[in-house]
C-alpha cells in the first residue's frame, strides 16, 4: 500500500505539482488549499506524512496549524515538512524545527531534494 502524503498549500499550483511530483514517486497524495481547523479529518486520513506551507492563508495561520498538530494526541507522532517563500521568518522558528525535526523546503524548491527528504522522513525508524 502506497504511504499517504497530505499537502496543504493556499497555490493551486503548488498543490498540482506537488501531488504531480509525490504520485510519480508512488505515493498516494492529498491536497488541501486551507488549514484545518478541526484535526479529526486529518487523523481520519491518518497521513504518514504531512508537507504544510507556513504562510497559508493569514499570516500565522501555518505555523499556528503545526502547533496544534504537534499537540494534538492523534497526529502529534505524523512527520511534517513545512514549505515557504518567506524562509526569513520560518528561521525565526528555528529551533522548535531542529528540536522536533522538522524540516524546511524553500520555495521554490529543488525537486530531488524534496524527494530526498520525503524518502528519508517516510523511513521505517530502526533501532
């Protein structure tokens, strides 16, 4: 079974070439263009990934949805990738990512490293 990628963009077109992207690397992917404000429809999909833009919407609205996804029970274990045009202001949260993993792709973004990045996040963790 294909491992499930949300992706949740305000740009269409982000959205169309990242599921492009991710599905012609086997993935199953799903798209949003809104931050969910209720997270039972993301632990619903049960994701084994999720590639979140940090400017979606109002300014803080990313950033504010990676908080309660990380604080949420049911999805705080589900890895995130945050994606931005701003990357300046995502530095400023640089050490909640370094602490908790998460990594940063720049807009616009290299497409072998997105996928580097999707290949080892989506790794079975061994220990």
């Amino acid at each position: 079974m294909a491992q499930r990628i949300l992706v949740i963009d305000d740009t269409q077109e982000i959205l169309d070439l990242l599921r492009t992207i991710l599905e012609k690397d086997g993935y199953e992917v799903h798209v949003a263009r809104y931050v969910f404000e209720d997270l039972h429809e993301i632990e619903q999909l049960h994701p084994d990934l999720i590639i979140l833009d940090f400017m979606i919407g109002k300014q803080n609205e990313g950033w504010q949805m990676l908080q309660k996804l990380k604080t949420y029970p049911p999805t705080a274990s589900i890895p995130v990738m945050i994606t931005s045009v701003a990357m300046s202001l995502v530095s400023e949260q640089q050490n909640y990512f370094d602490q908790r993993r998460i990594p940063r792709l720049p807009k616009p973004f290299d497409v072998d490293y997105l996928l580097q990045t999707v290949r080892q996040m989506l790794q079975p963790h061994t220990s």
